[in-house]
C-alpha cells in the first residue's frame, strides 16, 4: 500500500490523539502528537518562567528546547514528560503559547521534516492547512462542547487531578476561542478535509471509519501517481 500523510485536526478534547494513535497502530504508521509538542512547549516555559511578551525571551527558551517522540510519547530535552504536560496548569496556558509566532514557526519546522517520508499520522488544529496542506487525507474531527467536557473531565478525574466539571468546560471554551481566533494558523477545518462527528460513536466505530478513508486515499493516490507515470 502507498503511504500518505494523514492529518486529524479539531478542536479541544474531540479525541484526535487516541484517534491518530490508534490509526497509525492500524495503518504501521508513525504517530507524532503536535499537541504534546506545543504543551511541552508550554510546559518548558513556565517551569523557566518564561516571560511570553518578550519575544527575545521566547526565542532564547526555543532554543535550549530539544523534542522527540520515544514510543509515541514527547520527550523534553531528553526527559519523559507525558505526565505533567497533562496538568490543567498546562492546559491552561497552551493555547497563548501555541498562538505565538515564534514557536509556530519553531513547532511546524520540525513536525514538516518528520512528514518528508509519509506515512505518519498527526493530529493538532492546523495539520491540514498550515503544517501539510499537501496531506492526502484530512480529517476534522468534531463533538458537541458537553460531550467534550465530561470526556476530558473523566480524563483527569482518572489521573487524580482535582477540577470541577464547569473549570473544565471554561477551560475547553477558552481554548477553542484562542484556537480559532489567533492571527497566525488558526483553527478551521481545511476546504478538502472530511468531517467525522463523534460525539456518539465509540472508539472502535470512529477507528473503523477513519481506516477505511486511509485505505481508499491510499489506494486514489497510488492510482494518480500510475496514472501521472510517477511509479
């Protein structure tokens, strides 16, 4: 099968990581989480207090950030940091970090060499328009704002972390406002992407959907590099 690039965008909490982590387990492709690299990110700045108004001092923070994936979990300079990226200390300053240009620029960089091979699925809020708008399948993957914020505050309630539901459905509608309205690569789903609703199917059912999309992209693909003499 010909390998393509998959990009899975959306808003807060609609599931895109478990959905692109499991595509890609399905498809043997390899899965980079973006969120993970911009929460790092984020993470990284307020362990230094970084002081995000002062673009010398961002760009100075950028450049003693080093990220990779082992195992499909992010890695800051070479320490696992899955859980704290996770905190809603975190969550609660992402969307600012991520708005911000420098680190845009930072982030998408590296997230398009890791794509020159194919193969990969990555998830974000700008996959498909800004970081591979070339990608040959584009999914926005969406669910209503309740179902969001009881599936991310059974998330955290799992981990321990003390919040209320309504702190969670703040935090979620104060993300999808930054997301969709920063100046640079916002939020919006890309005019070629197909929209996958999950707001009442189970994993396994928005997994089963996703997949066939890949396998029928995949097969169009290969057919027009044939049919263009590429292959």
């Amino acid at each position: 099968m010909k390998k393509i690039i998959i990009a899975i965008d959306g808003h807060s909490s609609t599931g895109k990581s478990t959905l692109a982590r499991q595509l890609a387990g399905r498809l043997h492709y390899t899965y980079i989480d973006s969120g993970a690299m911009y929460r790092a990110i984020t993470y990284y700045f307020l362990q230094q207090q970084t002081d995000t108004s002062d673009h010398s001092a961002v760009t100075k923070s950028l450049e003693q950030i080093k990220l990779h994936f082992v195992d499909n979990k992010i890695h800051l300079n070479g320490v696992a940091v899955e859980h704290e990226i996770r905190t809603m200390q975190v969550s609660g300053q992402v969307s600012e970090v991520a708005a911000l240009g420098e680190v845009r620029s930072f982030a998408v960089a590296q997230q398009q060499l890791m794509g020159l091979e194919k193969g990969i699925v990555m998830d974000g809020r700008d996959i498909g328009t800004t970081v591979f708008p070339q990608a040959e399948l584009k999914i926005f993957l969406t669910a209503s704002e309740t179902i969001r914020a009881q599936r991310r505050f059974a998330e955290m309630s799992l981990k321990g972390q003390l919040v209320t539901i309504d702190e969670v459905s703040h935090n979620l509608q104060h993300r999808d406002h930054i997301d969709s309205t920063r100046a640079i690569s916002p939020l919006r789903k890309a005019d070629d992407a197909v929209v996958l609703d999950n707001s009442h199917l189970s994993m396994s059912e928005q997994l089963d959907i996703a997949y066939r999309w890949a396998l029928q992209k995949a097969e169009d693909h290969l057919v027009a590099q044939e049919d263009a003499g590429k292959i």
